[in-house]
C-alpha cells in the first residue's frame, strides 16, 4: 500500500477463538449452508452427516486439547494522499 502512495493508519489481525468447553457455532452455520454445499456439489448431506457434526467437532476439540482459531482476518486501512487540482 505504501508502494502506492497510501499511508498506512491502522494495521491488525482478529480471530474468533473457540475455547476449550465452548460449543462450536459450526454445525449451525453448517446448517444454514446446507443446501447451497450440497447444490454447488462441495459434499453431500450424507458427506457432512449434520445429526452428528456437533458430537464429532466436540470429540476433536476434547482431542486437540486447545484453542481452535476460526475466522482469521487482516485488516488494514490507509489513507490516499490529496489530490492537487
């Protein structure tokens, strides 16, 4: 951005941390994204087993013993120099 002539204001990276013992908001977002995963042909209802996901994210997390990161993002916001007229 600085290449470009942007000034650089304000850097920084957000995650959403699922923490040990928290429930997983997965299986809902999964079943709300259901039918368009299914239409585009990503995985099948079958694939994705909905009645069990939570159970199974649950069984892994307990494995893993830690934090998941969800949702990493950058965001950056810079500023253009004036233009002369």
């Amino acid at each position: 951005m600085q290449q470009l002539g942007l000034s650089v204001e304000q850097a920084r990276g957000e995650a959403i941390l699922i923490n040990p013992n928290q429930p997983s908001f997965l299986p809902t977002l999964t079943q709300a994204m259901l039918p368009r995963i299914v239409e585009r042909g990503i995985a099948t209802v079958e694939q994705i087993d909905p009645d069990t996901l939570a159970e199974r994210i649950e069984e892994e997390h307990r494995a893993a013993g830690g934090v998941i990161v969800w949702d990493l993002a950058f965001l950056v916001a810079a500023r253009a120099q004036p233009v002369a007229r």
